[in-house]
C-alpha cells in the first residue's frame, strides 16, 4: 500500500448484544491478507470486549493494535480520544492495512461519521463501510424498544405525544446509516423471525440496503471488507434523528459495576440475570466470573433474558475478581435493586 493511499475504516455498529465483538474475532482470523487494527468502544468503565479481542490476537492483529476507549462515547470524545487514537494507529511501525471500530451498542454512528473530514485524519483515512448488525430474533420480536406494546398504548392515548423511546432512535439511526445489515442469530430466529426482520429493517431504511443472514458472525470477509463506500462524503444519504444537532445525549442510558463473590453454581448466576431484564429492565449484563474450584473464569454475555456463559481462559496471574458490567435505561439502574436480585439468589 502506498504511503499516499487512505487507509479504510469499517465501521461496525449494532444494538447491545447484537454480535459485533464475534463479528470482528471473525475477520481477525480471516483477514484475507490484510494486517489488522481494531478501535474498541465500551459503555462502561469496565472493558470486556477489548479483552475478548486481545486474546485473540496473532500476527496479522497483534495486541498493540488492539485498543479500547472505555467509559465515554467515541462520537462525543472526538478531540480527546477517538483522534489521538487513530493518529496512534496510523503511526504504528507496521501501518495496518485496515481498521475496525466497533462502537458501543448505544452510539450513533452519523456523529463518529463527521469526525472524518477532520483536519488531522481526512486525508488520510476514509470510511470502507459501516456495517449495522442486529439480532434477528429481537428484531422480529420488536425488543429493539424496552416494551413496545406499553409506547404504542402511551402514543395511542395522547395524541400529543411525538416522540420515540430512546432505544428505537438508537436502532433507526444505526440502521439509516448502514452500507451492509447483518442479521445476526439467524439460526436461533428461525427462517420466520429472519424475514420478520428483514421486513422491519426495509420498514425503517431510508434506501434500500443489503441484508444478509448471520451465524456465530461467520461471513465471507470479502462482502464486509472493501465496500469502498467513502462514507463520509454520503452523509446526506444517511437521516440521523439527531441531525442538527450539536451533540446528542447518552443521559438515557446508564451503567454500574457490580462486584460479587466467587460463584458456586453459574445457573444460579444466569437465573439471577434473567431475573434483572424481567424484574427491573436490565437491558445488557456482561463481564467475568470466578467459579468455586474453577481454573478458568466464566465469561458472561447477557442481553435480556438471553444468557450465555463459558470459560474463556485461565485466570493466571491476575485476581480472581467477579465484575459484571449491567446497562440499562437511567432511570432503571438502581444499584441497591440489582445487588438484591443477587443477594437473593445466594449470590
């Protein structure tokens, strides 16, 4: 590659749990010959994904090119963060081939968008794509919104009311803005709940997009990567609810850290999240766990009622520590209640 040519950037978006992070593993092990850099966003203070990445690593993405931006939005830290860190990138010894940025599941991606024609890095970067992915599943089932039923009966009794729940400006935004939707647990979705989804995406896109079916985030790296889309220079073609808008805010959602003690039995762990999206509208609970007489930690992947939980690798050297990162909606994070869905589990 040139010294002179633009370096592209994938942009990977998606509501919370949608499979971004097994997306990225994947083009990580398939680069098709390209070396790798990846941007990580997480919502939250403490970083999971970012983790999950770095193990992965090998020589066409070696760890140094793996770096995450954790607790902030990476379309609202511009100058601070996402600038510096992708200077950091373009000045690495091996320049990468490409970069993936996987944004946090709550941001809009227009805004990350405009920060390409600064100054610093327009000339020298450009956006390949952006690539929305979402959860066939919910989608058919309408969970992008916290309860949909409950809006559609408030807009229904007062006419007055204009406006959309937080989480379906997130989702429409996501989706006006895509290159490529990918439809992600088509297996779990079932060949019904994929092409309920695809009728609700077509609903919401302002053009008429490719939409493919995805499993385990298994895809030809070749329908992802090389769009040659520029999209930065198409940000008329892409309607944000946000457009004209200085900034947007992120005061909607909300995250707490919780801290537990070695678990004995992770079933009764997973119950007890299942317990948190019913009872009190937890939308996503993610982290590591250190199990009785277990070697290795548990890696926990909640969104909703949907959890999964494996061993990832071996503790090592570092702390045996159980942290869970939990987001919600603001006015649904009360520390206090989430610690006694656990308490009362045994937890």
């Amino acid at each position: 590659m040139s010294d002179l040519a633009k370096i592209p950037v994938t942009v990977i978006t998606g509501f919370l749990g949608s499979g971004k992070t097994t997306l990225i593993r994947h083009l990580m092990q398939n680069p098709h010959g390209r070396r790798l850099a990846v941007l990580v966003n997480e919502f939250g203070s403490v970083g999971v994904d970012g983790d999950i990445l770095k193990s992965c690593a090998d020589e066409n993405c070696p760890e140094e090119n793996i770096v995450e931006l954790a607790n902030g939005c990476i379309c609202c830290t511009v100058a601070d963060e996402f600038i510096p860190t992708v200077e950091a990138l373009l000045a690495l010894p091996q320049r990468p081939d490409h970069i993936l940025i996987e944004t946090s599941g709550l941001a809009l991606p227009k805004p990350l968008l405009r920060a390409f024609d600064w100054p610093a890095i327009r000339s020298r970067i450009t956006v390949d794509g952006v690539i929305a992915l979402a959860d066939a599943e919910a989608v058919a089932a309408g969970r992008f919104a916290p309860d949909p039923v409950a809006v559609q009966a408030q807009r229904e009794a007062d006419d007055s009311i204009d406006h959309e729940t937080p989480l379906s400006e997130v989702f429409e935004d996501q989706i006006a803005c895509a290159d490529l939707v990918l439809l992600t647990k088509a297996d779990l979705a079932g060949e019904a709940g994929v092409a309920a989804a695809r009728a609700a995406i077509e609903a919401e896109a302002p053009r008429k997009l490719p939409i493919l079916p995805l499993v385990e985030g298994v895809i030809d790296p070749r329908v992802v990567l090389g769009l040659g889309a520029a999209a930065e220079d198409d940000l008329d073609a892409r309607p944000s609810h946000h457009d004209g808008a200085d900034d947007h805010e992120h005061d909607d959602f909300d995250s707490v850290v919780i801290d537990l003690p070695e678990v004995a039995d992770p079933e009764a762990l997973a119950a007890a999240i299942r317990t948190l999206a019913r009872e009190l509208r937890i939308l996503r609970v993610k982290g590591h766990v250190a199990v009785t007489g277990k070697p290795m930690r548990l890696l926990v992947q909640a969104v909703g009622e949907r959890v999964r939980h494996q061993f990832d690798r071996p503790w090592g050297g570092a702390p045996r520590r159980s942290r869970l990162v939990v987001i919600a909606e603001h006015d649904d994070i009360d520390p206090a209640a989430i610690r006694a869905v656990f308490d009362r589990a045994g937890i």
